[in-house]
C-alpha cells in the first residue's frame, strides 16, 4: 500500500513537472526514483541471500515499476530539452 501511495505521488509529480515544463522537478523525481532503485535492489540481494523467493518477486515488480517510470520522466525531459 505504501509503494502504491509513492507510485501515485511520482505520477502527479511527474504530470505537475511536465504541465509547468519544471526541468528541475523533473530532475528531482528522477533523483527520487535512482535512490528507491538504489535501496529495492538492496533489498532484493537481502532477499535472495535469505531465500525469500517471494518477497523478491514482489521487489522485481516494484523494480520493474521504477524502471518503466524512470522512462516515463525520460520521455518527458526530452520534450523539454533545449
């Protein structure tokens, strides 16, 4: 529930940015989002080292959710790219 809270704030933090053209959001959110990956990951390595199979899946999806968001904010930074 908590993932789902912080995927809901990344997204209307991500169409704020993208209405106001708000290159230094858009800059925060990735910054945002490489340090969530940064932290699921090691996550993930505590998982796998401890055998939680299925707490690791779940890390995967949410891993799999910042790499796709991440491209989200990609998309929209190269709109405004001078």
């Amino acid at each position: 529930a908590d993932f789902l809270m912080e995927q809901m704030e990344w997204r209307e933090g991500l169409e704020e940015a993208d209405r106001a053209g708000d290159t230094c959001g858009l800059n925060r959110l990735d910054l945002q989002i490489g340090q969530q990956r940064a932290g699921k990951l090691a996550e993930l390595e505590r998982m796998f080292a401890a055998g939680d199979l299925a707490a690791a899946a779940q890390q995967v999806r949410k891993l799999m959710f910042l790499e796709r968001f991440s491209d989200d904010v990609d998309e929209v930074r190269e709109r405004y790219a001078v």
